[in-house]
C-alpha cells in the first residue's frame, strides 16, 4: 500500500501524542509493518530559548531512529519541518514554559514533525499542536 503526506502527518500525530516509552515502541512497531518509519522525543522549557534545541533534538532522534539519514537534504527536511510545528505555536507560547513530545515520521519521500505541548505558567496551560511536511527524493 502506497502512502501519502496526510498518513504520514496522521503517524508524526499519533506519535507526539503517546505517553509512554512503551506506547511509542509499540506505535512504532506498528508503523514499522506498514513501511512507515518513526520516532518520538519529549522536551521542556522556555518556548522561545527552546526553539533551536527543540529543532536539535528533532533531527537526532530521527537520525537515531533510522528515520532519516545522515545527509544535509534529509536533515534540513526535519529541521524545516519543525520550525514549521514550532512556528504555528509562536503567538500562543511566546514568553511562556512548554512541556511535551516531538513526533517525526516518514513514508518514502515525505517527512513530518508534530509538536504537542502544554503551554503556560505554573498550572494556568493551555494546549497546542503544530505540523510541518517536507518531501525529500
């Protein structure tokens, strides 16, 4: 069965929404059968000083999970993909601490990167979720 940028979008969800270690590996397995390949990292902080360290961690886990390899096009793929997450979250987090997980998954040439966090101070948070896709031959 061929996939396209909207299954693959639907996995980087569903992978940013697991809540457990064990939940992931399970998913990812899953995926795995269906030719599709993913990974998930948790991450916290200070939205704003966080950005370049949430796009680091994206690219190392999917390079650690064999989502992607390692060559300048496929790494920028992820990179731009979630600036792209991050970047439909800025005017509801701007100033404010997050907490959550990056989900990354791809299916031949497509690649996406969800971001689900709760956003806020103390225990006044809100909720958001961004999505970025980039093809890649």
């Amino acid at each position: 069965m061929e996939y396209g940028s909207k299954k693959v979008a639907a996995v980087a969800v569903k992978m940013a929404l697991s809540e457990s270690r064990e939940e992931e590996n399970r998913l990812k397995q899953e995926f795995a059968r269906q030719g599709i390949r993913a990974a998930a990292v948790d991450y916290g902080g200070e939205f704003v000083g966080s950005i370049q360290k949430i796009v680091e961690r994206a690219v190392v886990a999917a390079k650690r999970e064999g989502v992607i390899r390692e060559t300048h096009a496929e790494e920028g793929a992820v990179a731009g993909a979630t600036r792209e997450a991050l970047s439909q979250l800025l005017f509801k987090a701007l100033g404010l601490n997050i907490g959550g997980k990056i989900g990354i998954a791809r299916y031949h040439d497509h690649i996406s990167v969800a971001v689900f966090f709760g956003i806020g101070l103390l225990h006044l948070d809100e909720v958001g979720i961004g999505l970025g896709h980039r093809a890649v031959s």
